[in-house]
C-alpha cells in the first residue's frame, strides 16, 4: 500500500509542477498541433493520402511530442538539485520510476485527445472501433511514458542529453509505432479484429519496459 | 610474437582462398543478380561477426553489472565490442543494399530483417553515443551496461525475423543455402576435372 501512495506522490508532484508550470499545456499540446498541420503541408493537403496516412502521422506526431514531455519531466529534476532530493527522500527507485512514467503518460493521453480530435478534423477520419482505439492507445502510450523514463533518467546529468534521449528513445519505441500504427489502421479501415494481435504486442512491450524500468531506474538514479 | 605470426599468415592464406572459392569456384545464378550473388560471402560473416560482437558486449555488460565481478576491462570491452558491431553491422547493410539492387530491383527492401537491422544499427549508434557523453568510468559503467543489454533485445529479433515473416530475406536466406550446394558441387567438379 505504501509502494502504491509512493508512486501516487511523485505521480502528482510532476503533474502538479505541470499544472501550475503549463508548459505541457501552452507548448507541448500547440507542438504536437503544429505537427499534424506540417504533415497535411508535406503531403500536399490532398485528400486521398491523408486519411490512410493519418494513423502513422498521428503517432509520428504523439512520439516527437513525447521527446518533449520526457524532457520537460527529468529538466525539473535538475533544477534546484531536486534530483538529489529525490534520492534522498527514501522511496525506492521502482516507485519513483512508475510515477514519472505514470505523469508522463497522463500528459500524453491529453495530448492524444487533443491531437486526435485535430487529426479528424483536418485529415477528414471518422473513427471507428472506439474499443481498439482506446486499447492501443493505453497500451502504446505506457510502453512510450516507460521507455521514455527509462531513457531519461539514463542520460540524466550528462552533457548534450537534450540530443542523446533522442538518439536512445526513438529507434527502442519502434514497436510501439508498428503496433499502434497497425492496430489504428486495422480500427479504422472497419477490421478490429487485424487489430488485436498488435495490442497484444503493444501490452507486451508495455509490460516488459516497466518491468525492466522498476527494477534498474533506482541504480540509474543513484548514477545520475 | 611467433603466435601472432601465426595468426596474421593463416588468416591471409584463408582469405586467399576464400576469395578464390567465392569469385572462381562457385556459380552466378541467374535470378539473384548473377555475380552479385557472391555477395552473400561477405554478407552473411559480416551479419555473424555483428551479432557475435554485439553477444560479447551484452555478456561483458552483464559481468560489469554483477558486483562480485565488476572491473572496468568489461566496461572496455563492451564498448569496444559494440564499435566493432556497429562497422559490420553497417557493412552488412552496405553489401546487402548492392546485392538487393540487381536482385530485387531496388537498394532496400521494408522487410521484417533488414528493418529490425537498420534498428540495430541505431539502437547500438545510439549506445556508443551515450559512452562518448560519459567520459568517466564511473558516469559510464551502470548507463551504459543497462543501455548495452535493452539493445540486445534486438539481436535474436533480427536474427528470428526471417522466420517469423515470409518476406524478401527469406529468400536471401534460402539463396545463402542453394549457393553452399552448388558450392559444393562446383568444387567438387572443379576437383575432379582439374578446371
């Protein structure tokens, strides 16, 4: 129970920061905006390649927005040292791990709205299989909040780690876009049922990055 | 001294007639780029030495990481190891894009294998950049130990891939295993008849 309140505090410490901050509301959201409104222009704003092309620009636009979550979420550790405050509050590292995670997920499941609404408008989609939509999306987005932690705090305190997250981050979450990309494909072309073996793999990865994410993030601190 | 010798002389001999097998003895074949074909003895050591070189930095990162065997000639090893990875990883990639092109009509192919190997790539570019960024041994060892182990994940991945998909490299891989019986029915032609 205790494990439980652990990560429900550090949780709503950096959901808090960002409510009271709004960086995630006034630059991540209008990012992650401009992201799909860049691709419609690259793609020429036709018609005929938007809608299929929509669910791999929709993720390609949730994964580059999620760089800047995952940055915003170890740069408020640097500050003032509150990492070492951290490290020396007492909890262990698997709970401070799952409460990064878990605010950066709940970031980016607003961020998907937004940009989902966004996406429907303007690429002209009519979402379908809501059940699939949703799985894929939770599943997607813990395994890229997780990966995303376990990368962060890896490169945390290092020099030019603006540049390196990236570097580490994007090709370890190709599955997530694979599996999230696939399984919205499959929901939205009206066959939910091509979708579930790519949720089942997107709930794989999930399961094992916070797996591995709770048993090293506590080391990795005492490193950074 | 004498070993090295040793070595580097029975190296060069085995190089010799390696190339004399793979550019004289063994036949093009029509529907895989004719001559480009012999690519495939470049090809698959450089994947092997990749995946080998890439076992070893994952087995040196495992001894850092236990403490009863921790020493940084395993975090030096890993890293070198994983620099030797990255080079054949990218030769693998190199000469498989000029056999792909007269073969398949095209530099690269979006198939499961040589997808999961363009990740390798990165994910393992993406590791030595993170040891070049920890300049000390101790910024190093834990980072990137863990780092080293995440990424070979990828490697039984890549490896399974083929079988996994039905894709394009399946057929480089059944290519790989009609070209070592013909192989071995040229040499032995060759042997017995003394062209």
């Amino acid at each position: 129970m205790n494990y439980v309140r652990d990560v429900w505090l550090v949780a709503s410490k950096d959901l808090r920061i960002e409510r009271r901050s709004r960086v995630a509301l006034q630059q991540i959201v209008p990012f992650g905006g401009i992201v799909v409104v860049l691709f419609a222009f690259a793609l020429n704003s036709d018609r005929t390649l938007l809608p299929p092309a929509a669910p791999g620009l929709f993720w390609v636009a949730i994964l580059l927005a999620t760089l800047l979550a995952i940055g915003r979420s170890f740069n408020v550790e640097e500050a003032n040292r509150a990492r070492d405050g951290l490290r020396l509050s007492g909890l262990d590292g698997g709970s401070i791990f799952l409460g990064k995670a878990a605010a950066v997920a709940v970031e980016l499941f607003l961020l998907e709205v937004v940009v989902g609404i966004a996406v429907v408008v303007l690429y002209d989609v009519t979402p379908r299989s809501a059940l699939v939509l949703i799985c894929a999306a939770v599943a997607a987005t813990i395994g890229l909040a997780a990966t995303g932690t376990v990368y962060g705090v890896l490169a945390g305190g290092l020099r030019a780690r603006e540049t390196l997250v990236p570097l580490l981050v994007l090709p370890a979450v190709t599955p997530v876009m694979l599996g999230a990309t696939r399984s919205f494909q499959a929901a939205l072309d009206g066959s939910p049922g091509d979708a579930w073996p790519w949720v089942q793999l997107l709930i794989a990865f999930a399961v094992l990055v916070v797996a591995a994410g709770t048993v090293a993030f506590g080391p990795l601190l005492e490193e950074a | 001294m004498t070993v090295k010798r040793w070595f580097l002389a029975s190296t060069l001999v085995l190089l010799a007639v390696t190339a004399w097998l793979a550019l004289y003895v063994t036949p093009p074949r029509e529907n895989q780029g004719f001559d480009a074909v012999r690519l495939l003895y470049l090809h698959v050591p450089c994947a092997w030495l990749a995946y080998l070189a890439f076992g070893v930095t994952a087995l040196a990162s495992v001894l850092w990481l236990i403490p009863r065997t921790r020493a940084t000639t395993w975090d030096l090893l890993a890293g070198a190891s994983a620099e030797v990875g990255v080079v054949f990883t990218a030769l693998m990639l190199i000469v498989g894009s000029l056999w792909g092109k007269p073969t398949w009509g095209t530099w690269w192919e979006w198939d499961a294998r040589l997808t999961t190997t363009a990740i390798l790539f990165f994910l393992y570019l993406g590791y030595l950049a993170l040891r070049r960024t920890a300049t000390t041994s101790d910024e190093r060892g834990m980072r990137c130990a863990i780092a080293a182990i995440i990424a070979f994940a990828d490697v039984p991945i890549s490896y399974l891939s083929v079988t996994w998909s039905s894709t394009t490299s399946s057929m480089c891989a059944s290519t790989a295993r009609w070209h070592s019986r013909s192989f071995w029915r040229c040499l032995r032609s060759r042997c017995c008849t003394g062209t």
